[in-house]
C-alpha cells in the first residue's frame, strides 16, 4: 500500500504551471483576483478549482468635497482575500470563496486563512474564515461561512457544516450537519505532515514525446502503457 501511494503523478507543462516557489497550478483551474492570493509555496491547485480572490473588503471613505453627509465605498488597500500557508493541496472542482456578512449596514468580505499542510479534497464549497495547519476536509463538503477549522481536524467526505462551527484541534467530524464524532491521536501532526510532504512530492513533470503528425493524431492523449513498443 505504500509503494502505491508514492506512485508518481504524471503532469504536463500544457496542464499546469509552475511558481519559482513550487506552487504547482491548473491552467484549467479560475483564479479570480490573484493579486490578492497569497500561497506560501509547495502547493497543489488542481483542475477546474475556483479561488475568489476578487471577493474583497470595502471600506467607507468620505465623498467628493469630503462632505460628512456623503460616502463612497471603495476597496480597501492591501487586503489579502485568500491567504496560504506551505503544502495546500486543493482537489478537482473546489471551490473557495471569502466568506461575507453585513457589517456595519455594508456587506463586507473577510480574507480566508489557512495553515500548513492543508488538504482539500474534490468538489468542496469552501466558506471557511481559517483553517488550521495539518487540516483536512474531505471530498464533497461544504463548509459554511466563518467556519473555524483549528490544528489537524478532519472533516469527513460529504460533511456539511453550518455557518460559524468551530471544530477544536485533533477532532473528526462528519454527517449533514457536521458534528464532532472522534478525537485523534497526538501523534496525528507528524503523520499528516510526512503524508502531506510525500504527496507534494509525487508530482512529476513530463515532456510528451515528440512525433510526426499522422502518428500523433492516431496516438491516445493519455496512453495506458509506457512502452516504447505499445
């Protein structure tokens, strides 16, 4: 079982494009407002992932004249909507919004934060304020608005849960709604940082194989074998 989970991941230059700080990203993937995304580096975002990162904070400034009866909204300066730690993995079809809320008597947007080796699964809504390190959300969840994930959580494959759960460090949760159904063991953070790390590193970039165009047009874009001969 463990040669077969540190099989390699195959994965093309044409698919997925490379950050100098390791970041590895779906070319398939929308990302939305990427001046204000920040992803530390050593990360994963795979195909038709969605990241809002134009979901933004406005702030009230005073309108033209600096009238005290007149204000305009306006984007507030050097907000970061999404923010990630080192070794994010973000599965096929997910989805991360900042979540939002009325504040003030203004619908406002507040920057997404997560840790350290965080994993997300395929087809997840994310709506979540922070996400600890080593968490883990499953595939198939939804994650509501100001949803607080502390340290090495795990959030179980189809899990919904409400706006506003906070989910303690070393706890399991699942069902519609999510609730709290184990603890985890301490041993839990080196576990998952090892796997985490190990699954980063199956990522291999290959050069597809140069070839006349009759023989290209008649070969299968994903061939099953690797042989010369096949």
């Amino acid at each position: 079982m463990a040669s077969a989970f540190l099989d390699p991941i195959p994965i093309s230059s044409k698919e997925y494009a490379f950050t100098d700080s390791g970041n590895v990203i779906s070319r398939s993937a929308k990302i939305y407002g990427a001046s204000n995304i920040v992803i530390n580096g050593r990360s994963v975002i795979e195909k038709g992932c969605v990241i809002r990162g134009d979901l933004q904070r406005v702030v009230a400034t005073p309108g033209v004249g600096g009238s005290a009866g007149t204000m305009s909204m306006q984007l507030a300066s050097n907000t970061t909507s999404v923010n990630a730690g080192r070794y994010l993995s973000v599965g096929q079809g997910t989805v991360l919004r900042p979540p939002g809320k009325l504040y003030k008597g203004t619908f406002n947007y507040f920057q997404m934060k997560m840790g350290d080796f965080v994993t997300i699964g395929q087809n997840c809504i994310v709506e979540a304020v922070s996400i600890g390190n080593g968490s883990e959300i499953e595939d198939d969840c939804i994650i509501g608005e100001f949803v607080t994930i502390k340290d090495f959580v795990i959030i179980e494959q189809g899990t919904v849960l409400s706006p506003n759960t906070v989910c303690p460090n070393l706890t399991r949760w699942a069902g519609n709604p999510g609730r709290l159904v184990d603890s985890l063991p301490e041993s839990t953070p080196e576990t998952v940082e090892a796997r985490v790390r190990a699954n980063y590193k199956r990522y291999k970039v290959v050069k597809p194989e140069s070839k006349p165009p009759s023989a290209a047009a008649a070969t299968p874009r994903y061939p099953t074998s690797l042989s010369k001969n096949a």
